[in-house]
C-alpha cells in the first residue's frame, strides 16, 4: 500500500492540474505539487484548513454542503467553484470532482480528485452566452424581419418582424420552404436555381446582395419587399439568414417625390414655355405691325413722286388694306384687355344665329374665292333666338371662319352647319385645311399660343382670335370646343349656345350682361306666374328667402325646402308646376336630386325643373342639362330673367297637360 501511494504522489506531481486526496470522512490529507504552487498555501496544513480560505466566499457554503453530501452518500462530486491564485490574487473557475474508492466490502476507504482550470472555457462559454443573448434579443426587437434557412431552404429562425410582416406565426413557419412561403410562384425556380448553383459552386446571383421584388402575404396580398441573403458557415453545416423589409412606404415616398420632381419640371417647362411664349409674341407682334407699316410707308413715299392714276389707286387701295390689317391686330389687343379686366361690355338683345352667321360668311366670302374655297352653309330655317351682342357673336364665327379659309389651301372645302339641340343652338364650322396635332389641340383656345413659329410665320395673326372667340362665346353662357384627327385632316370648331327662352305672350326674356342695364319685374311678367305652384331647394336660408320674396310678389304658390332630402319627400307627395333648384348643396347636390326626381311616378317625376347656381361655367350648365334640369341660370338671379324662367316652364307643362 505505501509503494501504491508513492507511485500515486509521484504521477500527480507529474501531473499540470492539481490533484487531492482525502480520507472516508473527507477530510483532505493530500495535495500535490500543482496545488502548492496554485493556492500558496503552506506544505504542513492539511484537512478543511488547508482549502477553505482558497475558495471564493460566494462558492463556499455550497462547496461544502455538496462535499458533505457526497462523503454521507458516496455519490461523485462534481461542482464549479472559484479558487484564488496565490501569485496575483485572482479567482478562477475550476473544475472540482472526485471519486470514491472503495474495498472488496463496498466501504469508502479513499477519495481522489482533482481541480482543473476551466476558467478560460468558463469565460468563453459566458460571453457566447451573453452574445447568443444579445442576438437573440436584437432578432426579437429588430423592425426588419429576420428569417434564418438551412441548406435545404427551409426556415429555422422566424422573427417576431416575420411574424407581423407576413402573418404567419413562428410554429407554422419554421420548417417550411422560404420560397414556398413568401415568395410569388414566377420567382420560386429562378430563387431555387441561384441557391443551388451557390451551394455548388460558391457563386450566386442573389447571395449578398439587395434584391427588390414583390412578397406575399399569409392573406395573398401582395406587397414591395427588400431582400439581403448572408450565408453562413457552422462546422459542415452551411445556413444563411434572410433580411428582408416591407419597403411599401419607400416606395410611396419615392413615387411621391418622384410626381414632385415631375411637377417641379413641368413647373419649370411651363415658365420657360411662358417665356419663350412671351418672346414669340414680341417678336411677332413686332412682325405684324411693322409688315403693312412698311407698306403703307413705302406706298407714301411712292405717291409722293407722283404717278398714273393707276399706281396711285393701286397705292391708296394697298395703303387702305394694310391700315385696316394693322386696326384689327389692334383691335383683338384692345379685345384680350378688356377681356382680361372684365371691362368688355354686351349690347345683349334677340339675335338670330341663322343671320349672324350668313353675315359672317359674307365677310369672309371674298378672301375664300380668292383660294377657290367653296363655302357651304346649312342653316335651320325655323327661327332659333339667342340672346347675346349680335357684333360680338358675328365677331366669333368671321375669327373662327378667317381661321378656316387661312389654313385651308387653295380648291378646300368649308362647311358651317347651324342647327337647334334640345335648349341649345349649336354652329360647327369644318374645314379640309392644316388640321391640329394631339399636342397643340389641348392649347388650341390658349391666349398667345400658335402651332409652331413656322406657322405662325407663313400664316400671320397674333395666337389672339381663338382665346377671344372661347371668352366671347363663355361671355354668353355658351362653350366652344374644337376637333381634329391630327396634321392634314382638317379642324372643326363648335359653338354652343343656350337658345332664348320665350314666355308665353310672345315676349322674350333677355339675359344681360351683368354690366348691361338692370331689369324689373313689371306686373306682365308677374301676371304669367300667378298661382304656379313652386318647391324651391336651396340650403342657404338667405338665397332660399330671396327667390321665394321674389316668386311671392307675382303671387305664385311658393313651397321650401333645406334639403335634397326633404325636397324628395315633398315631390313624393305633392304636385308642382316648377322646381328650382340649387346645385351645391351638403349631403346630396341638385345634380343628384333631379336624377332622383326623374324617376318618380310621371305625375310627380315630370315636373320641369330650373337650376339655379353659383355654378356658372359652360360644363357646369351642360352637366345640369344632362342630369336632368330642363334650364340653368346663374346667381345672382335677374328678378326679371326667373320670372319669365318660371313662367316658361310653368306654360310647358300647361302644354304637356293638354297634350
């Protein structure tokens, strides 16, 4: 036995870890070398003396109750305590175990055991741990959704951001192809070639890269996404992680500034249009003044030598011509002034369109046999009265027919037709001339603008007719609009104006230009209303009071309304001979309420209709028309004009009754 446990001192001093031994009740009689040399302790100590104060206070009471446990039960002990080295003073985890020796009888006759330094490892192992932590805390927390594949592409990791994003929870989504999951059907193969080629050869095409494409959702939709592949190496185990971000609100942001930068250049484009607008229209301003100055100047100069009675009525005729050339430019300029500052003034009276426009062809008859243009009128004979400036309406249809015999070449053909639509009278004039592009025809009416200079040029004329002829015709409740099917096809210019409304006596009723002189109501106006039962609709109370004091005066039978709603419920039950009718109204608009009202029973539903409305444009009296509306008037009302409105309607359906 001495000989064994020599031979044992001698191999655990040999030994780099320390090694102990201990007696059946623990207490330890042996250290060897390494233990010496570790702890500092002195040779001569032995039992818990010798090893107590080495171990960290906080690991003590622990030690010793698993120590105690193991030598009343003979169980192995195994326990990680700090042990401090004597040569700095520093604590270090050790590996602490020992086993129980025992004789042919089972008793505990010896204990080994041993101390290895694990510290190293120990710290190794806490700092994976706190990193392992970390990540696992920075997947949980992070926006972006973090989505971890194996070899095989399907999903290990799936972050709470996968969860939100996707909808697929973490339990239904790890272990299911990533391709399968998000990615759209046309994108699978491509997605499962490149990993594959990537896994063979270490080369790819979407490994490392930002790939922008669209995902799908749990529910279907689909939805912009950012997508970074990193692969990573574990041992012989290849994985990669997917980053990937819902990149729908970049993309609004980006279409945003995008429709910004557009606006901004067009912006721009328009200033520079403006500008160069401006500079054309100097320059052929210039051009047109200057070419019949220079010759009635050069005429002047001619006649002042003398000459045949010939050259001089040759002269003076040139010198007339360009004179009257010159006027009219100044003409339309002085027009496009007073336009702009809404100082043009109507002489509004009865004008038969049919006779206005036969003088205006008369007026330009002479220039279109000049080119051989043949002219062809077709006129409706019945009489359809408008009410406007006869000098001014005569002026639209010589710009718009000036216009067409210009850019119309020698041996065309013009053709102005004249005829009654529904309320409205409506005159075309078509030409087989130079026609309009796609690009120009939206600028056609634009005050300045001319095709192109070249044009301009070869054709003269400032880019003023059309923009005076669109105000003059907007200037009498009227619209123009012009067509073309491009470059050599010929245009067509339409005019569209509302026809008079004539009252039952015979009489017209006349609207005037608000500049024109105001009209009362006599008692022969009132007299044609006298016991017409009208419902007005207007939500605002003063306007609604004005047309009702107004209605009430020429004793007609006067009902109110706040509402399109209520305004429903009173025509569902009650007949009346008119209904006027504002348009923008809260909640439901006149528009809507007339289509509503037109389908009501006949004796309800076919009451005539007047709207009456700050809405003034051209379209907004088309758009009340078509809705329904068999007349439209704007505020604010001549007394005169909605009596005789009223009284109009209420004969139509006096008519209509008879029938």
């Amino acid at each position: 036995m001495f000989a064994t446990e020599v031979r044992f001192r001698q191999l655990a001093d040999a030994m780099p870890q320390i090694v102990w031994a201990a007696q059946p009740n623990g207490a330890v009689d042996y250290y060897n070398e390494q233990w010496y040399q570790y702890t500092g302790q002195p040779r001569n100590q032995t039992g818990d003396a010798s090893w107590e104060p080495v171990v960290h206070p906080e690991d003590l009471q622990i030690l010793r109750v698993r120590w105690r446990h193991s030598v009343e039960t003979g169980e192995r002990y195994d326990i990680d305590a700090r042990l401090r080295r004597h040569s700095d003073g520093a604590y270090r985890w050790h590996l602490i175990r020992a086993l129980a020796i025992h004789d042919a009888g089972g008793a505990i006759v010896r204990w080994f055991g041993t101390c290895t330094d694990v510290h190293d490892q120990r710290v190794r192992d806490n700092a994976l741990r706190v990193s392992e932590a970390r990540l696992a805390d920075i997947v949980r927390s992070s926006l972006d959704c973090i989505i971890g594949m194996d070899a095989d592409g399907k999903i290990i990791e799936w972050n709470p951001a996968a969860e939100a994003v996707f909808g697929y929870g973490r339990a239904s989504a790890v272990g299911r192809e990533m391709a399968t999951l998000i990615l759209p059907p046309e994108m699978r193969s491509q997605y499962r070639q490149a990993m594959t080629r990537y896994l063979e050869t270490g080369e790819s095409s979407i490994i490392g890269r930002r790939l922008e494409f669209t995902a799908l959702r749990k529910d279907g939709t689909a939805f912009p996404v950012e997508l970074s592949i990193t692969p990573t190496q574990l041992g012989d185990q290849q994985t990669f992680t997917g980053f990937c971000r819902d990149i729908t609100d970049r993309r609004q942001a980006e279409a945003e500034r995008e429709e910004l930068l557009a606006r901004e250049r067009a912006a721009r484009g328009e200033a520079e249009q403006a500008n160069r607008m401006k500079d054309e229209f100097l320059a052929t301003l210039s051009h047109e003044l200057r070419t019949p100055l220079n010759a009635i100047l050069g005429w002047i100069q001619i006649l002042r030598s003398g000459g045949t009675e010939e050259e001089i009525a040759e002269g003076l005729a040139i010198i007339e011509r360009n004179a009257r050339a010159q006027t009219q430019i100044i003409d339309d300029l002085l027009d496009m002034s007073r336009i702009i500052s809404g100082k043009i003034r109507l002489d509004v009276q009865k004008v038969e369109l049919a006779e206005t426009v036969e003088a205006a062809i008369g007026t330009v008859r002479p220039a279109a046999v000049a080119k051989d243009i043949r002219i062809q009128a077709i006129l409706d004979p019945l009489p359809h009265p408008v009410s406007g400036d006869p000098n001014r309406l005569q002026q639209v249809f010589w710009n718009l027919l000036s216009n067409a015999v210009k850019f119309t070449p020698k041996g065309g053909r013009i053709q102005v037709r004249q005829q009654r639509i529904n309320s409205h009278i409506e005159v075309s004039v078509h030409d087989s001339g130079a026609g309009i592009s796609s690009e120009f025809l939206p600028h056609v009416f634009d005050r300045f603008r001319q095709a192109d200079a070249s044009t301009a040029r070869r054709h003269g004329g400032l880019g003023l007719g059309l923009a005076i002829v669109k105000q003059l015709v907007e200037l009498h409740g009227g619209f123009v609009q012009a067509a073309s099917d491009g470059l050599d096809k010929g245009s067509t210019f339409t005019v569209v104006l509302p026809q008079m409304v004539v009252v039952p006596d015979g009489r017209e009723s006349v609207r005037r230009h608000p500049e024109s002189h105001h009209v009362h109501v006599g008692e022969s106006e009132c007299v044609q209303i006298s016991g017409v039962r009208v419902l007005v609709v207007d939500d605002e109370h003063d306007a609604r009071m004005l047309v009702k004091r107004l209605l009430e005066d020429c004793d007609a039978v006067v009902s109110l309304a706040v509402s399109a709603t209520e305004a429903m419920e009173m025509l569902s039950n009650n007949e009346f001979d008119v209904l006027v009718s504002d348009i923008g109204m809260p909640g439901e608009d006149g528009n809507s309420l007339i289509k509503r009202v037109r389908q009501l029973p006949p004796n309800y539903g076919k009451v005539p209709a007047l709207a009456l409305t700050a809405y003034a444009r051209a379209e907004d009296r088309v758009r009340s028309v078509v809705s329904g509306f068999h007349a439209h008037i704007a505020k604010p009302v001549e007394p005169a004009e909605l009596i005789a409105m009223v009284a109009s309607l209420a004969g139509r359906t006096s008519k209509s009754s008879g029938q």
